[in-house]
C-alpha cells in the first residue's frame, strides 16, 4: 500500500456523522460474533452515539481520528493519552482504544500503516508504551504480534450480552 495515501483526520463537529457512520459499520462487519442474538447494541449505544463520541471530542486526552485511504473514509481511530496500564505510568502510555477499518479495506496494509502512524503519534507525545486490548479468539492477535505487541495479560469484555466463549481479551503491549 502507498503509505502517502492514507491519512488520518481529527475528528470534530463536522465531520461526526462520518466517524460514526464508519465506526458503527465496522464494528457490525467485524463483531457482531460476539453478542447474543448477532446484535452489538449494547456495544454501540454505550460507545457509539454522537453524544458520546461528542463528549469524547471535548476531552483533551482523546482523539478520534477518521481514517482515509486516498479520499474514502476506511477506518477510525481513537486513542487515550495519559493512560497507563498496570505498573506503566499515565506519563508513558497511550492506549489504542479503537481500531476499526471497513471489512473491504482490511488485509491491504492499512492496519499496519496505521499502528505506525499510533506511534509516531505517541514518540511525539513522549510516550514510552502503547498498549491496546484484543479479542482472545481470532486473526487479530497474530496482527497485532507480527507487528512487534506482546501479550502483557489477560482482560474480558464487561458489557452486558457478550457471548461468554467471546468475552476473552488480552491485553497487549509494544515498548517504543
């Protein structure tokens, strides 16, 4: 993939209907094996409204980013900064919170264009860690390693109507 052709854009009032449109998307194409009934609602209403995306927006340790490849939106991203994780101090992480891309643009490069881009966003905020959560079960697990992120610890999904057999995470970590 022509790394000059993906961007990743702020987030803000105007461009909200297409970060949410695009996160709902791609969170429904990728999960929705881990609910009951198929339905990620109680994932959506809880993290995927304008009100609290919006919220989100006036918080200066988050950022949500629209991800496009050339023109067309792919993706989204939200990042936390100040967030340690365990004995990992605020003042040297930033946590991958959300990392969806469209089901059509997956398996071109623009996942692993995109932790770069988390990194050179965290080397210029002078953290020291970047650490995500993953799904237990799954290819992204093998993505996330074969791009330098080590399992830390386990975690689980707290929402109401995971599936108990999907609700396994782990939690990864990548020392810049």
């Amino acid at each position: 993939m022509d790394s000059a052709a993906l961007t990743i854009q702020p987030t803000d009032s105007y461009n909200l209907g297409t970060y949410l449109e695009v996160a709902i998307a791609s969170y429904s194409e990728h999960y929705c094996h881990l609910w009951q009934h198929n339905d990620p609602s109680p994932y959506i209403s809880k993290w995927l409204t304008k009100e609290v995306v919006f919220e989100e927006l006036q918080d200066p340790d988050t950022l949500n980013y629209i991800v496009y490849h050339n023109t067309v939106a792919v993706g989204i991203l939200k990042l936390i900064i100040n967030c340690g994780i365990d004995e990992i101090p605020d003042t040297d992480a930033i946590k991958a919170e959300k990392i969806y891309l469209l089901k059509k643009h997956s398996g071109k490069g623009i996942g692993k264009q995109l932790l770069l881009s988390i990194e050179e966003i965290a080397i210029k905020l002078n953290k020291k860690v970047v650490w995500l959560d993953t799904m237990q079960k799954g290819n992204p697990i093998h993505f996330y390693k074969n791009n330098g992120y080590s399992i830390k610890r386990e975690s689980e999904v707290v929402l109401p109507n995971v599936k108990p057999s999907e609700k396994h995470m782990w939690i990864l970590t990548k020392t810049l």
